[in-house]
C-alpha cells in the first residue's frame, strides 16, 4: 500500500526488507518528482512503479503539470505515454 505525506512531500511504500519512496516538490502549478528509491532487497517487484503512479494520480486530481528529475519516473512517463 502507498502512503501518503503531504509535509514531506513523499510518497511510501513500507515493507519489512526496507522502505521505498519517492520524493517530490510541488508549488502552484507542478509537481517535480525528485528520487525514487527502492532498496535492492526490494527490486523487481513493481514497488517503483507503484510509487510512480501514485505521483501521477496525485498530479492529475490536482489539475497540475508533471514534471521529473527522476530517471525512474522519466522513463515511466515515457511508458506510460505522458511524456
């Protein structure tokens, strides 16, 4: 399950092997997402595009552009079409 917080600006995903998250920074009229880290422990299991998606949605329901200084979520937009 993704969790959300708004003050830190990060999006989590908690599981015993470690935590993952993505980081971002938003103002009036974006969102940059910052890092996305998953720990190695943790990688191949879809966490990263979990938290990905979690960070569009979030965009989207605000009515926001998307931006990235994530390689992750860059590549991710591209998948996904929305680069």
């Amino acid at each position: 399950m993704v969790n959300h917080d708004t003050t830190a600006h990060k999006f989590t995903i908690e599981n015993p092997e470690g935590v993952s998250w993505l980081e971002y920074r938003e103002d009036d009229h974006s969102v940059t997402v910052l890092h996305t880290v998953v720990p190695s422990a943790l990688s191949g299991r879809g966490l990263a595009g979990q938290l990905a998606d979690a960070a569009y949605r979030y965009t989207q329901d605000r009515h926001k552009e998307i931006l990235s200084e994530c390689s992750y979520m860059t590549a991710w937009l591209k998948r996904h079409g929305q680069a």
